[in-house]
C-alpha cells in the first residue's frame, strides 16, 4: 500500500467516525425571538430556518402517541434534537434514545439498550409506539423486531437506513490499515449476502424510507456504486414490504436537519405516506 492510499485510507475512517461535531449544537435561546414558549412555560429552541415566533403547547398526556427516536453510528442523540424539538412542537411524546454504538454490534445495541428502553419509557395503554430512525438506527430497530414483539407499533420513518448494507464496509474492512479502527457494528453493515442487514430479510411493519441523493464527501462516494448520500446508497435503502419511498436531494450527515425532511416524517406518521411532489404541468398542455 503507497503512502498516499493510506493517507487516504485514514483520511476516510476519520470521516467516517465523524462525531457529534458534525453537528449543530443546541441553538442558543436567549434571543426572544428565537424561542417557542410551551403552555408550561418552557423553552424550547426553535427549528432551523424557522422563526415565525409561534407559541406550541406540548401535549404531557401519556396516552399521546409515542414517536422513539433512534440515531445512527458514531451519533449521539443530539444528532436527532431537530426532530425531537419538531416532533414534540406537534404534540407527539418523543424519546429521543441514547446510547452508545462504538465496540457495539447491533444486537448488543438492541437487547442492552433498545429493549430496556421499551420496558421502562413506553407506557402500557393504547397509544401507538412509531419509530423515526437514522442510518444503523433502522437495523436496530429491524434487528429488535426480529426477536420481539411490540403489539402496540405504530409507523416507522426511516432516514438513510443501509438496509442491504454500504460497499463503503466492503471497501475499508479489506484493508489492513483501517479494519483495527471499525468496531463490530461498522462491520455488520456489509454488502454481502450474510451481512446483518441482508439476513433480516423483508419487513413486516408499515414502514416508510427516506434516501438522500446529495453528497457532500467525494472521497467516499467514489467507493459507492449509483446515487448516493455519501455513505449509503438510494438502492441499498429500500426494503421489501416498505409502504412508501422518497429521494431528497440532501446528504446522509443533514438529512434529519432538513425542513422538508421533518415535514415528510410528519406526513408519514399521520397517513401512512409521504407528500410526493406532482411535476408541474407544461405550458400549453
């Protein structure tokens, strides 16, 4: 191996254990018109590129429909506070899940984790349990239904999710220099047929996918085949048994920040369907 490729073979692991500096911290809410006021008087930061000044009441009942959020690897649960602040704003109950996801596979994540999270904050009555996802998020979430039973689920979003895997994973666990950096759960999420991803198989859930088509880092989009997100590709997105599928022209790191984004997931979790957009008819037609 040249010097250079192992340059760029670290240069690659860096950015693919970005880490919660790749994104926004909470917005600071001192300015008064950049905070929503609940009717219990808290305060909450407002979403990005919204300032319209609107007072939200956030509904505390505990029969509300639950929305769980659950974030992808090398993330924290801050990667999803704009969808836990959008959410909550429309009165969902939202548990914005935290856990960590370096040394641990997926099933480690989901039975230590997912499991006791169910257990102790999903209230048992009639409300419905829907989840919103982000990249390996969604094969937790795959990975628990596989073993488990939630009577009580409702809808899934699912953002970015490698559901048959990244060939950015085939790429670097080949190589000598980057496989000691890639824990066990980078390495499930290969391409190959008894990857984890492909083992799951179709889903039997109301499940609606959301794929990016913009990406931001060429060095790895070079190792991906067909529209890409820069880190997982729209076809290896989709999944048998999904109800409704949607490309954004947004990049794998944003995609959970984009306004338009938070409004498909809201659309989903209500009717069960993305808002497509209708192409405007030509002139003269």
């Amino acid at each position: 191996m040249t010097a250079l490729t192992t340059i760029l073979v670290l240069i690659t692991i860096l950015v693919l254990l970005d880490s919660e500096k790749s994104f926004p911290a909470p917005i600071a809410v001192s300015d008064p018109e950049m905070q929503y006021t609940t009717n219990s008087g808290t305060i909450l930061p407002p979403l990005l590129g919204e300032r319209d000044g609107v007072r939200a009441s956030i509904s505390s009942n505990t029969a509300a429909d639950c929305v769980i959020l659950l974030h992808g690897l090398a993330r924290t649960s801050l990667s999803m506070k704009g969808v836990e602040w959008y959410l909550k704003r429309r009165g969902y109950r939202v548990v914005n899940a935290r856990y960590p996801t370096h040394g641990l596979s997926v099933e480690q994540i989901s039975e230590t984790y997912l499991a006791p999270l169910l257990q102790s904050e999903i209230p048992r009555s009639s409300a419905k349990i829907n989840f919103v996802t982000h990249s390996q998020g969604g094969i937790v979430l795959r990975q628990y239904l596989s073993d488990h039973d939630l009577p009580n689920l409702g809808r899934v979003v699912m953002l970015a999710p490698p559901n048959h895997g990244t060939e950015i994973v085939d790429r670097l666990q080949a190589s000598r220099v980057a496989r000691p950096f890639l824990g066990p759960g980078y390495l499930q999420l290969g391409t190959s047929a008894d990857s984890l991803p492909n083992r799951l198989g179709p889903i039997q859930f109301d499940c609606g996918i959301i794929a990016g088509d913009c990406s931001l880092n060429p060095l790895l989009s070079r190792m991906l085949t067909g529209p890409n997100d820069g880190k997982v590709t729209v076809a290896s997105a989709q999944l048998d048994g999904m109800r409704d599928f949607l490309v954004l022209h947004y990049s794998h790191t944003w995609l959970m920040w984009r306004k338009n984004t938070l409004h498909q997931i809201q659309c989903f979790l209500q009717a069960g369907r993305f808002e497509h957009q209708i192409p405007p008819v030509p002139a003269g037609s």
